[in-house]
C-alpha cells in the first residue's frame, strides 16, 4: 500500500503533542457518505418518483436507468480500489464530488430516456469515487482493534443523509419540480463534500506519527507492514465466494425495496407521508448501527450477518403486503434496522477475515461482483410492477431473494479463527 504523502511523517514525530486524529477523519468519512447517501443512494428513490409523474415514463424504464447507475457505479469500484492504492484518497474523493454534482446538476434536464441513461452512468463514476471503497479503506487503514466501531460510526452517514439530504431533495423536487431543483443539489453535492474532504480526511496515520489505532510512532520508525491475505489468495477462499454471493441477493433485494419504496408509499397514501418514510427508514437504520457496532464484539460477525438479513427478508414481506399506516410504517422500521447494519457488514468481514494488506481490491472486487444484485434489484422489481400493477408480488420476490442469499452468507463460515 502506498501513501502519497509519506514524506510529511518527519513533520509529525511521534514525540509531538498533537492528538491522534483518527476519530476526526472517521467523522469526514461519516460526512462524505451522508452526502453520497443522501443525494445518490437514498436520493435515487425520489427521482424515480419525480421522473414517473413529471415524464410519465414507465417505471420499467426509469428502474433501467438506475440499474445503469448501479452497475457502473459497481464497477467503477474496482477503478477507485487501484486509484487510492496509487493517489491520495482525498483527491480521488474530491474528484468523485465534482463528477457527482455535475452529473446530479444536469440530471433535472433530460428531456429523452437515452439521457436520463447516459447522464446516471456519468453520476455513477463520480458515486464510485467518493463512496464506501474509498472512505471505508480510509477507516481500515486508521483502525484496526476498534474497526467494528469506527466502520459503524463512519457508515452511519449513509442513513444521516437519508434523514438530513434525502427529505430536502424531495421537498425541493416536490415545489419546484426537476429541472429547477437538480442544479441545486448538485451544488450542494460539491460545496459540502469537497471542504470536508480536504479539512477532516487524512488518507494514512503515518503521515500524523500514528501507528493504527492511535499508537504513536517512535522518531525515525514507521509502522510494521500491513498484514492480510493475498488479493489472489482471497478470491478463491470459500468466505470471500459465499459472503459476495450471498450479499448479491441480499443487497439486491435491499436496493430494489429502497428505490421502490417512495413510489410504494405514496401510492397506498400522500406525498408527505411517503416523503417521511425515507425519514423514518434513514432514523431507523441510524440507531439500529451503532447498536450494531457494538453487537459485533459479542456475536460472532458471520452469525450477526445472516440474523439480520433473516430480519431483513420478513421486513420486504410486511412492507409489500402493508396497506394501513400503521403497518406500512412497522414494516419500515424493521427494513430499516436491517439497512445499515447489512451495508456496514460488507466491508467489516472482509477486512476482519483478509486484513488490510489488500483491502481496497478484496472489498472492491466483493462490491463489483455484488453489484449484480444491487443493479439488478431496482430492474426486477419495476419491471414486475409493471407486470402487476402493484407492489405486492414485486416486494415478495425481494424478500425470497433475501431469503436464499441470508442462507448462503450463514454457511460461509467464521470471520475470525476464534469465531465460534
């Protein structure tokens, strides 16, 4: 692994007063994936719903289209894993943020599918770079006992945004429609994420004197070399096969469930309502995390894993057959509380069992191959609405989905060797 910017441990000897900044860098971590989250991940549900009423395009189509963002976004990954291997992650975060917000501005704009096409794949490319590869291997490389923490406090800004961004987005969209609201977030897609990135990131704890985990280094020391399994070696393990496959379908019927979800809502009742459940899915995934985070250092992380898409599967049936409020909203909760903690599950396994050596490919790989089901989620479930008519059948097939892909990741086996 190489650090850009190593020449600036001498600036920095471990005999200095300054303070460990780990935990500052996790809170722009946290920043940078609120932003991503709240005006792609999550932000992608509304304007699916903008577009559908707005353009009156089936929602086959418009689904197709994030489909496209998905997959490239997946694949771009890869792209971001070798660029943070060779650059500073700071400028390939920053990078992603100007694509991002260029490609959200203009998004508002499109008057024909093909270029609601081409400008999601321009998004995706700049989601990819300031996503969860990057800013997660930011993460492992500043902590290594107390990752499970670390991991769950940064990747809460995925739901941070969706309670702080997401809701904005709608309401700005709601007024003033795509054309006049798009710019807009696209600015502020750039003005947020770029300052942050700058100020609270550091990409290496060398260049501050730290070891990980917040040891100071000795003057003249650098840390011992990374350790981990082989990038070669790590692909053809039985944990790395089951756990990227399980959270094909597992992601994919998650994703499918999120994108729908607002239409859903609105559908069975009013637009506030539905613009409250994305508020009430992103709260609920928040506090369900940090718990999370906590539970991991008791339940074995594997075991933890398949529990909560077990939870996960029974959620995608409540919200599909739920025509009441009440039950609607239940439902929401319990997607919700699976949400973050199978996101943040992903990179945390792969990194508990192969180490930090070949982090970024190992994670950029597994997310690449689990985009599949991520791109393919948002697809299958428009186009059976639009088999249907209704969201019923649709959010049943998500949850069989998620059922197969919980057994699959229950038998890949320990994420640790003490693991029982």
């Amino acid at each position: 692994m190489t650090t850009p910017i190593d020449s600036d441990v001498d600036a920095a000897p471990a005999g200095s007063l300054r303070s460990f900044p780990g935990w500052r860098v996790v809170s722009g971590c946290f920043m940078v994936l609120l932003v991503n989250a709240g005006l792609a991940f999550y932000g992608l549900s509304v304007y699916l719903n903008a577009f559908s009423k707005e353009r009156e395009w089936p929602i086959g189509s418009i689904s197709f289209a994030v489909t496209i963002f998905f997959v490239i976004g997946g694949l771009f990954g890869l792209v971001a894993a070798r660029l943070i291997e060779r650059f500073d992650v700071r400028a390939v975060i920053i990078a992603g943020a100007v694509i991002s917000g260029a490609s959200l501005a203009v998004v508002g704009q499109v008057t024909q599918q093909w270029q609601l096409y081409v400008t999601y794949a321009i998004f995706a490319i700049g989601y990819a770079l300031c996503g969860l590869v990057p800013a997660t291997t930011v993460v492992t490389r500043w902590f290594h006992r107390r990752r499970s923490v670390a991991l769950s406090v940064a990747s809460t800004g995925l739901s941070v945004g969706g309670i702080v961004l997401t809701p904005v987005a709608k309401s700005l969209i709601d007024d003033r429609g795509l054309a006049a609201s798009t710019p807009w977030l696209g600015l502020i897609f750039v003005v947020i994420l770029v300052p942050v990135t700058l100020f609270l990131v550091r990409p290496d704890p060398v260049a501050d004197g730290f070891a990980p985990d917040g040891e100071r280094l000795a003057v003249g020391t650098g840390p011992p070399p990374p350790t981990g399994t082989p990038y070669a070696e790590a692909l053809t393990s039985r944990f790395y096969r089951f756990v990227t496959y399980g959270y094909v379908l597992a992601l994919g019927s998650q994703v499918g469930g999120i994108q729908q979800l607002v239409k859903l809502v609105e559908d069975r009742t009013d637009e506030s309502t539905a613009s409250f459940s994305i508020t009430v899915l992103a709260a609920t995934s928040v506090v369900a995390r940090l718990v999370g985070g906590r539970l991991v250092s008791i339940i074995p992380m594997t075991r933890f894993t398949a529990i909560v898409a077990g939870m996960q599967a029974v959620a995608l049936v409540g919200v599909g057959l739920s025509q009441s409020r009440l039950l609607i909203f239940a439902s929401i909760i319990l997607f919700g509380m699976t949400i973050g903690n199978l996101l943040m599950m992903q990179p945390l396994l792969i990194a508990e069992h192969f180490g930090v050596l070949d982090y970024p490919r190992i994670f950029g790989r597994s997310q690449a191959i689990a985009i599949v089901g991520v791109a393919g989620g948002p697809l299958l479930i428009g186009w059976l609405y639009d088999v249907f008519g209704s969201y019923q059948w649709p959010y049943m097939v998500a949850a069989a989905m998620c059922a197969v892909g919980t057994g699959v990741i229950a038998i890949a086996g320990p994420a640790t060797v003490t693991e029982a």
